[in-house]
C-alpha cells in the first residue's frame, strides 16, 4: 500500500528548499567539566501546508542511521551520564531509591487462573530486575517457568517477557519475549509439566494476543506481516494478522487482517482479538482501531474461523461509541458512550445480538463507568466518582439486583482475571498511598449475602505498603476558561506551606487515558525531602468521562496543557512552590503536555522533563505508530488536522532567545511507539535557541518505550531525573561538582 503522507499525495503539501542564510549553531558548553556538544548545524527547509510555510531545520536528525547523526546522539548521552555523575547528591538518591525498593513489596503484573486452581502470573520480587512467569499449584507449590533475565544473561542480550496467556486447563502455555524494550519478539509454546518448549519460536510479534480454545486444542495470535521491518515506516506495523494455531499439527492458517478481510472495510491499522465464546460454536473478533476509543465487534462460526474461513457478521461498529464488549450468561454486554458521555451498560442475547435492541442494564450517571468484566454468575462493573473506584456485582439472571462490593482500599479497582466459565474473579486494589492487594471475589452461597474477598498472597509485602508520613490530597483547580480541573497532590503529612517545597507536576492528557490512584513506594525518597509530587488530571485524560477526553483533543488540545497551566500557577499561588522550585514531566503523549507548556510559560518551571516524548506532531504521523494516532490527533492531509496539529508541536512553537527552563530529553533508543527523533529534534531546536537551563538527552541503548524495562535501568532514569530537577532547582546538595 503506498504511503498515504508521501508529499505527492497530500493537496497542498509541497516539500521547499529554504535558500535563507542558517542560523548559527551555538559554540560547545562546558557543564560541571563535561564538555557538550552544540547540536549539528542547522539544515533550513520549510513544508507549505494550507499556505502556511513551516520550517523543520532539524529533519535531518529523523535519519538516525546517519554516522553522524548517530554520533552526536551518542556524545549528547555519554555527556549527558557524565555530568549527572557529578551531581553530589545522585548516589545517595539513588541508594535511598534502591534501599526502598529493596523493602518494597513483590510486584505482579498479570495474573490468569486455570482449572484445578492453578496460578499462573509475572512476579518481579525485590532484588529481581524482571518479571518471570510463575505457576503455583492449588496445594501453594510454586515454579518458575520462565526466567527472562536469566535466558538474557545466557543470550548476552536485555529479554523481558511481552505476552503470555496459558491454556485453560493449564497444560500448556504461551509466552513472548522481547529484546531491548523494543516490543517485537517472538512466541513461544511450553509444555508446563516438563517446563520445556514443544513448538519452534514463532517470529514477527509484536503483542501476540493469545487466545486459547477452551479444549486447549490450539490458540489464536497476533502476527506482523514477513518483511514488515522493510515496509515504508508508516506501513510497518499495519495488516497485523490474526492466526489459528493447531497444536495437533504444529500448523497456523490466518484468520483476519484488514487488507485480507477488505469487505470488512477496516484501516489498515486496525488490530483484531478473535476468542472462543464458550458453549455457543462462535468465535467473537474485537478490532480495535489504533487508539480510537471506539471498537468494532463482529461474530462468526468458530468451526469456520479456526480454519480461516468465517464469515463475520458485525455486531458492533465503531458509530456506536461502544468502549468494550465482553460476554457471559448468554449475553453480549457492551459498555457504550453514546448519549453517555460518563457511559452506560447494555447487553444483547448472544443468540440474536442487535444492538438496537439492547437491553440497558447500568444507566448513565454522574459517576464514570471504566470498565466492564463478565464472569459465569455475574457482570461486574467498575465505576468511579472522583478519584475513589467501587465495583458493582450484577447477576445475569437479575441485573438489577446490584451489589456494590466492599473494598479495604479506596482508591483503583483493576480486574485481574475473568472468566464466563467460572464464578467470581481475581482482583487488585490499591490507593496513592496503599499498596496493592489482590483478592479472588467469590459469590455468596446465598442471595443477598456479600461476596468474600479471598486474600491472593501471591507476592511479598513489603515494609513501606501503607507509609504514615505520606497523604494525598483531591483538589478541583480553576483552567484558563474558568473549568474546574481536578489533581491529586501527594506530600509529607508534615508538609508546610512555605512555597519552597520541590514540586513535580505530571501530567498526560490523552487517549482517555487516566492516571487512577497507583502506589508507588520510590515516592517515599521525593517525599522525605520535603517534595511534592502533583498528578494533574488535565483535559484529554477520561477522568471525568468521553466528554473531557475530547475537550483536550485534536483541536481541543490547547486545553491540555493550558489546564497544567493552570494547576501549575494554582501551586505557586497556594504556597505549595514557587516556579525556582516546580518542575514538569510527562511521557509519550505527555510530552505535548511538557513541551507545550514550558514553550508557552518559560517562566513558570526550573526544569523540564519530556520521557519518550511526541515533541514534533506535524511529522508525528510519518513514524512507524504514526497513523494509528490520527484519531487521536489529527493529519495533515486536512486543513483542520494540520492546524491542530501545529498548534500541538513543541518543536514548532521554540523561539529563538528565550529562557527555558532546564531540559532533560529522556529516550530508549529502541523505541518503535515514539521515534528517538522525536527527542533528538526537540533538543536540537531547544538548544539552539535557549538562553536558559542546559538541554540534556538521556538515551537508553537497551530499552524502548519503557516496556521491559529492568529494576536497575528503572531505578538509575528515577534518580537521574529527579537528580536533574533538583539540581535546576537549585538545591545546593544537588549542584553539579566536577
């Protein structure tokens, strides 16, 4: 398929040669005795788009494979370690960061049961750098199946585990693993009982999205195309096909992709789920598009899908604004935005699913509904008011004989495992300043008694789960059109309002995505210095529903990080900081969030962390992840989206001699979601026009996105980062010492 933003094909789009005269590069600095180099010079050259010309002097960078280009990268991360290595106060962060995490409790990841009460989940204990795959027996007897770090140490190369999902009877199970963070590995099929691989590794997955046949007979999975690393970027990752694999045979066939499926009519982008629906012979296909929040679902004969010739009949389409489906008790339940801004429940009969139809079993409310899970004797819901999580129990036979289950922790109920063949379900709990705790929920034996909450002691505990000196705060914080914005402040109970507190505002803002209360023991090392550390729950996040997703997106974006704005200027004005003393950090998408706000308030931050940033969004759709990002962001292939976009784009909005704050550009080199360029461009352009803090990149040649990350390489970008932001602000134990 050629690509859809080669400059032929976009109206209005002409790529210009500027004649104009390059803007000098600046001279090499000498930083704490570390000598950086200036960023290579500027090449001029502008895009017209809609009339508007549009410089971009820094392309040049996108060619990481360049020797040169690559080169610089590596003095800007080799100066960049060098001189965190001289801040003072770095190594006794860094051991009071690993002397907590070493007391932390054992971290879980995932977890699935099977019959015969088996376990099966990642665990990653204190003093372990990565998750293994673990199986304990209904009798308590664990093994571990799979030790990553260990078969990385004997490969000589960074593995993790990516996927993994086990049989329903527990026989068999299938894992991927990844190298270096770059989520692309390959699958593997062990034989539980000798704990040795039966099926040679299955190569090209990215996310393998396995999906077992209740009689174990063989699994579907998600597959690249061959060749996909020589495909145009923005094609690379497209047509990702869904399989059938036979265990009997040791054989796959395909079973969906959007080019093989064209009379589905679906992107190119568009990734699909296929799984048994049990007792019923049908197979149920969700297809996700990009990070559309909608979903599309479909139904076939599972017979016929298993050998790659199912006819699918839509059930579900993407108009709908359906968020998830999900099936049990005979029933299709659908969790639907439509005409629900904060989303509603609706189920249809699995025998005739008709969406017009459906039966409306939790109605909308001023409460958000986040998610959905079916299990054999009910469908539970998750619904949350403000920051605080509750889950709701509905049997199928009498949904409106809800119970509202009693938690130990106010703060995020996530679901662990559930199963429509099985009652009840595994669950987690967890707050700001609790720990997790994981339970299996099992029915009452009679009707209205309240379900039991089982412990699942699956992991250590550790001695900093419910930390005295640290509280949160819920606060609601005017933006800059009066909207109330609400953030969540995290501090020392003995915290004074002085101003002089160091002060962290994160910030995300996109996808509907929210940052839900999560416990993060490494905080103890921020809070004990007297820091704060601020989560801003800003427009483009689902906080408080679809609503205030789409009020920070596409040409709502500004909202984003003008909401950070806001909440960073409420700080000051409460006496919680002063902007010598507040620093910003986002990742990913939030690096809209970071680079938009210091490029639009310079002077209210000392420093400025963008993680894996999305810096340059005019060209963002160019990158291999590109295209399945427009529904968030916006093409340029249309006035509109351009505009947006440009308004969006960090690196078109730095100006020449202004004073930004301190810089720290934090990147894996092995990123295949963000391109490294992204960072690299930014620092670029942020160097040369800066008459501010320094502009650092941190580059990990052994990581990616951030997935597969070890303990230590965790532990060391915390350290540096935080070291960084003290150091910008001013801390005399953190001032660099050559």
């Amino acid at each position: 398929m050629p690509n859809p933003l080669r400059p032929a094909l976009v109206a209005g789009v002409v790529l210009l040669a500027s004649c104009a005269t390059p803007t000098p590069t600046p001279q090499p600095r000498t930083i704490a005795g570390v000598t950086v180099a200036p960023p290579p010079a500027a090449q001029p050259q502008e895009d017209s788009f809609y009339g508007t010309r549009v410089a971009d002097p820094y392309r040049f960078l996108e060619n990481v494979k360049d020797p040169q280009v690559a080169g610089w990268m590596k003095g800007q991360a080799d100066a960049t370690t060098a001189i965190l290595q001289t801040i003072p106060g770095r190594a006794p962060l860094l051991a009071r960061l690993t002397e907590i995490d070493a007391a932390a409790a054992g971290a879980i990841s995932s977890l699935r049961r099977a019959e015969g009460g088996r376990l099966f989940f990642a665990r990653r204990e204190p003093g372990e750098n990565q998750f293994k795959l673990v199986l304990r027996e209904a009798g308590g007897a664990e093994r571990v199946l799979v030790d990553a770090e260990a078969r990385g140490k004997a490969a000589g190369k960074v593995l993790a585990l990516l996927d993994w999902a086990p049989a329903h009877d527990g026989r068999h199970v299938a894992y991927v693993l990844q190298v270096g963070g770059s989520e692309i590995g390959e699958l593997h099929v062990m034989d539980v009982a000798t704990g040795q691989d039966i099926v040679a590794p299955i190569d090209r997955i990215r996310f393998g999205s396995v999906s077992w046949l209740r009689d174990g007979s063989g699994f579907f999975f998600a597959r690249l195309r061959e060749g996909y690393e020589k495909l145009p970027e923005t094609e690379r990752f497209g047509d990702r096909t869904t399989h059938f694999f036979t265990m009997a045979t040791r054989q796959s066939v395909a079973v969906f992709s959007p080019l093989r499926n064209a009379e589905l009519k679906l992107p190119i982008f568009a990734s699909g789920f296929v799984a048994e629906v049990p007792g019923t012979g049908l197979a149920l296909l969700g297809v996700g598009l990009g990070v559309d929040r909608n979903r599309v679902a479909f139904i076939g004969d599972l017979q016929a899908a298993t050998a790659g010739r199912a006819q699918w009949r839509k059930v579900v389409d993407a108009s709908d604004e359906v968020r998830q489906v999900t099936t049990g008790g005979g029933f299709l339940y659908a969790l639907s935005a439509k005409g629900a801004p904060r989303h509603r429940v609706l189920r249809m009969p699995l025998a005739a699913p008709d969406l017009a139809r459906a039966e409306v079993v939790v109605e909308a409310s001023d409460e958000v509904i986040v998610g959905i899970a079916a299990a054999r004797d009910a469908l539970y819901v998750i619904k949350r008011r403000g920051a605080a999580m509750q889950l709701v129990r509905l049997p199928h036979e009498a949904p409106r004989n809800a119970q509202t289950v009693a938690l130990p922790i106010e703060g995020t109920v996530s679901v662990l495992d559930s199963d429509s063949q099985r009652d009840g379900l595994a669950l987690a709990v967890e707050g700001w300043t609790r720990a997790t705790q994981r339970f299996e929920l099992r029915p009452a034996a009679a009707a209205g008694q309240a379900p039991t909450l089982v412990p699942l002691t699956i992991a250590r505990a550790g001695s900093f789960d419910a930390p005295a000196q640290m509280v949160a705060r819920e606060v609601m914080v005017p933006s800059h059109d009066g909207t109330l914005v609400p953030a969540s402040i995290i501090h020392h109970r003995d915290l004074k309002l002085d101003g002089n507190s160091p002060t962290i505002l994160y910030g995300y803002g996109a996808y509907g995505i929210t940052e839900d209360p999560f416990f993060n023991p490494r905080l103890l090392a921020w809070i004990e210095r007297g820091g704060v550390y601020v989560i801003a729950h800003v427009r483009g996040s689902g906080m408080l529903g679809t609503e205030w997703h789409r009020a920070g997106q596409k040409a709502t974006k500004p909202n984003t990080w003008r909401d950070g704005i806001a909440v960073a200027q409420w700080l000051v004005k409460s006496g919680y900081t002063r902007p010598q003393r507040l620093a910003i950090f986002g990742g990913s998408a939030g690096g809209i969030f970071v680079g938009r706000a210091i490029t639009e308030r310079p002077d209210l931050f000392a420093a400025a962390v963008p993680a894996v940033g999305v810096m340059d969004m005019v060209r963002a759709e160019r990158d291999p992840n590109g295209p399945a990002n427009i529904p968030e962001f916006g093409t340029v292939k249309d006035e509109a989206g351009f505009r947006a976009l440009l308004a969006m784009s960090s690196y078109h909005h730095v100006k020449d001699g202004v004073r930004y704050p301190g810089t720290l550009l934090v990147h894996g080199v092995n990123d295949i979601r963000v391109s490294v360029s992204q960072s690299s461009k930014f620092a670029a352009r942020l160097a040369q026009a800066s008459t501010g803090g320094p502009v650092l990149m941190r580059l990990d040649y052994q990581l990616g996105h951030g997935g597969g990350a070890t303990r230590a390489q965790a532990l060391a970008q915390t350290a540096d980062i935080w070291s960084f932001m003290l150091w910008q602000m001013g801390l005399p134990e953190f001032q660099p010492r050559p």
